[in-house]
C-alpha cells in the first residue's frame, strides 16, 4: 500500500487541530505523508498543525469539519481528498465526551456525543474507503477510540456506548474491506495529556499517576507513534484489532485506575 509509483502519500486526520490530531498529523508528515487537517471551533490551532506539517516538508490542506452535521460535514474528507490528490490514510480521531450522571443525561446531549464518536466516524470511513477503492492500490483507517471501548466509567454513558460501538464497527470495517486492501484498527487511548483532559503542553514525566502502571499520563506523541505505525507499511498484516495506548491501564481490572492517589495496590 504505496500509492502508485511517484506518488506522495497523503492522510487525512480530524480533529487535528490540537493534541492527539495534532501530533498524529505532524508524526505523519514526519513519515513522508502530505496531510488534510481538520477543525472545529479552532482554526488557529489547525493552521498551526498545519505550519508545523509543512515544517516538516509536506503539503498541509485544513477544512472545518461540524461532525453535529451529517452527513455534509464528511464532505471535508472529500475536499482535502481532492485537494491533496488522493487519500491513503483516515484518522478519525475528532471526539467529544461527556461528565453527566447517567440519570440526567438530556437527550440532545447524547445524540452528539454519538453522532460525533460514532456515526461521523462511520460517515468519514465511507467517503475515505470509496476513494481508496477508486484509487486501487488499498489504504489505511486508524479509529481512535479510547480504553472505554473496552471499560466503563461513571458519568461518560454516551462516551463509552460511542467508543464501545466504534470499537466494533471498526472490526466490521475490517472484515469488509479487506478485499480491497484497507487495513482498519482502532488505537485505544486511555489518560493522555490533551486540552481534552485539561493537560494540554504539560511534562507527563512530572505529573504522578499512582493507579497507572508506568505512573504517569500519556503524551500525545506517544499515540501518534502507534497510529504512525498502523498507517504504514510495516502494520500491513494488522487489521481489526484494538490497541490500547493507556500505560497498563486497562490491566489494573478491579485495582482500579488512573484517579487512585497511592501505590498500595503495588503490594499484596
């Protein structure tokens, strides 16, 4: 999965317009990819990804994207598409999530958070693998989800039901794209140090993380050197699986997680 000889790579990665868009975009281009950005409320901070891109000698496009409006809002997808040249690579990593007790959740509140973890993703892989299929030389789609596609946690239901649900359409994705070449895998993000965790530009190695096996928060690059991977050619065998970015996490099953504030759980 190439691209046809002389031809450059291209990838397109919403929400790029700051953390882990933002690093997965600049590690792509780092890879010798051209990159489509995408935004929502923060155009500065697209144009800036884009800047650091086209630091690192690729072509950037950026395009707003409203993932509350569908299906127009994958018309981005096609317009960087087209701008770009074609399209070898999606990210879908735009997501919003909620902190909302389950008993007073309004409706419209949880139609976002679905429309825009779930169905906009869905929508966006369409547009993407219809070109790839044009194109005929296969592709990749890397869907972010988070470590509740696999855990719950109390006051995020929209969330966890969307990454839950994204968790299994991208192993649907996978088994009917594969005929054609398109590899799909998630990546599984679990407390990574974002503006979406209110961590954004900070040392990960200073803050402690006592319920996180390694002890700390993850750093965005940290994820986008795992979408890196599973957007080029040496994850070309990988696909429909989950990968969990999240410092061991996950593992800590009823030992609980990243808000325990001792090590104690280290001990029997």
């Amino acid at each position: 999965m190439n691209g046809q000889p002389g031809t450059t790579r291209a990838a397109v990665v919403t929400g790029a317009d700051s953390g882990i868009g933002r690093a997965t975009a600049v590690r792509l281009a780092q890879e010798g990819l051209d990159v489509g950005i995408t935004w929502h409320q923060d155009r500065e901070g697209a144009e800036a990804t884009a800047a650091e891109v086209r630091d690192a000698g690729r072509r950037a496009a950026v395009q707003r994207m409203d993932l509350t409006v569908l299906p127009e809002a994958a018309d981005a997808v096609d317009r960087l598409a087209e701008e770009l040249g074609r399209v070898d690579v999606l990210v879908n990593n735009a997501g919003v999530g909620t902190a909302v007790p389950f008993l007073e959740l309004e409706l419209d509140d949880v139609r976002e958070v679905i429309d825009v973890d779930l169905v906009g993703p869905l929508v966006c892989g369409q547009r993407a693998a219809q070109r790839m299929i044009r194109q005929g030389d296969g592709g990749r789609i890397v869907n972010v989800t988070s470590v509740h596609e696999h855990q719950p946690r109390v006051g995020a239901a929209p969330y966890c039901a969307a990454k839950g649900g994204l968790g299994l359409l991208t192993q649907v994705m996978a088994l009917e794209l594969a005929e054609y070449g398109i590899t799909v895998n998630a990546v599984a993000p679990g407390e990574i140090a974002t503006p979406m965790t209110g961590q954004e530009d900070v040392d990960v190695l200073t803050v402690r993380r006592p319920g996180v096996p390694l002890g700390r928060p993850g750093d965005a690059r940290e994820v986008a050197a795992v979408i890196a991977f599973l957007s080029g050619p040496g994850a070309s065998y990988v696909t429909g699986a989950s990968w969990s970015v999240d410092g061991g996490m996950l593992r800590m099953g009823p030992h609980a997680g990243s808000h325990l504030e001792s090590d104690s759980w280290r001990r029997p």
